[in-house]
C-alpha cells in the first residue's frame, strides 16, 4: 500500500508539472499553442482553457498533499520499529545520568564527581 501511493505521488509530480508548464500568466504558453489550430479555442475557449488548468492545478496540488500525509500515516511513523539512522541510534541508546537528591536551599551543592583523563 506504502509503494501504491508513492508512485501515486510520483505521477502527481509529473502531472502537476507537465500543467504548471502548460500555463503562463500572459497567455503566451503552451495553452495559446494548444489552440494555434484553431480546434482546441473553437471548442474550449481561451478562458475556459485558463480554467480548466488552473483546476487541474488546484487538483494536483490537494492531492498531492493528501497523498503525502496518507503516506505518513500508511507507512511513516512507527517508534517501535526498525531504527532508520545511525544518530537515532545512537540517541535511543544513550542513558543520561543519574541526578543526586535535591539540595536544601542555602546548602551547598555536592561537587561533581571528576572522570579519569583518557590515556593515550
């Protein structure tokens, strides 16, 4: 299921860039080249065009982001799984250390135990 979807959002990408190329604000793109033939304007219309893509875009950009997050919850977050780098590894493994007893107020604050220098 995990794969499915990300070829979904693979072909989404694909989609969504192939339409965002397509469109050019000024008119001058590739969907003024669609209707150069004069078929694709006579049936659609220029506007219509604009808006056609625009909703294309507005689609593949929503789901998009639904593909995203249903590929999270799908596949992503599990805690208790296999371990994916070696830092959250090494982070789940480290232990901090213990805390002494709580001072008294006004009392003075045990010392720090000092470590052996490392030999060389």
């Amino acid at each position: 299921m995990y794969y499915a979807i990300i070829a979904l959002i693979l072909v989404i990408c694909v989609l969504l860039s192939i339409v965002v190329l397509a469109q050019n604000p000024k008119g001058g793109g590739l969907s003024s080249q669609f209707g150069a033939g004069g078929g694709a304007a006579q049936m659609m219309g220029v506007k219509r065009t604009g808006d056609l893509l625009e909703k294309l875009t507005w689609g593949f950009a929503i789901g998009l982001m639904v593909l995203s997050l249903g590929s999270y919850i799908v596949g992503g977050h599990n805690t208790s799984g296999p371990v994916r780098s070696i830092n959250q590894q090494r982070a789940l493994e480290t232990r901090m250390p213990a805390t002494s007893a709580p001072v008294a107020p006004g009392a003075p604050a045990p010392a720090a135990p000092v470590a052996p220098a490392p030999a060389n």
